[in-house]
C-alpha cells in the first residue's frame, strides 16, 4: 500500500526531475492530482507551451476561452477593483464552472466567477 509521504517525495522527484526537460523545449510542466489503488497509481502530467505565437500562454489560453464566459480578449491583465482591493486578471480555468476566472494580487491567486468580472466591468 501506497503513503502520503511515498506520494509527496515522488511527486518532488518526479517535478526535479522535468525541470531540464521542461526548459529544453520551452514548456511548463504540471503534474495533476494522483489518484490510487493499493497496488497502483497515476500521476497525470499536464505540458503547456510557455509562449504561443508571442504571448504567454496564459494571455493565449485567455483570448481563446475570453469569450465562453463574457469576457473579451483586452480584459486579460487588467486591474479590478473588488471590496476596495486591486486585482489584476491573469487567466481562465475552463474547467472551473463556478470560479473560472483567475485573479492575482501580489503573489496570490484567487479564483471567482465570471458574473462577478462581468458586473465589476459595468462599474468601471
């Protein structure tokens, strides 16, 4: 049977071990959630490019999905204003439903609806 300290130690190994590979090509390795069994397990790698036709691909994947959520392409890295704070818009999480909009604010990142952007940009 597998352990969270086997799980922790390996997936440390595992992101060590891609960083080389990773740069070589100009990618950005992730690695998904691990799911088990007691004889098994799997560890998804998710392999983005780091710039797409000279864009990050966060401003990328942002132009393509803007749209699905009522959002347009320009409003990627804008700041918003939300309970008297500054946020800046840094990408969508597609598989998010309920809080696929990305914030950042400093070295934080948070989550929140695409309604909430929406009616702060009727504000604005």
């Amino acid at each position: 049977m597998f352990t969270k300290q086997e799980f922790s130690q390996f997936r440390k190994r595992v992101q060590e071990s891609l960083k080389a590979v990773a740069e070589e090509f100009d990618f950005k390795i992730e690695l998904g959630d691990i799911s088990y069994t007691d004889i098994n397990f799997r560890l998804p790698l998710i392999v983005k490019k780091r710039t797409v036709n000279g864009m990050s691909y966060e401003e990328a994947e942002f132009r393509e999905l803007c749209g699905l959520f009522g959002l347009e392409p320009t409003d990627f890295n804008k700041e918003i204003i939300i309970n008297e704070e500054k946020y800046r818009i840094a990408g969508i999480n597609a598989k998010s439903k309920k809080f696929p909009i990305i914030l950042e604010k400093g070295n934080k990142t948070y989550k929140v609806s695409a309604e909430l952007i929406r009616l702060k940009k009727i504000n604005l």
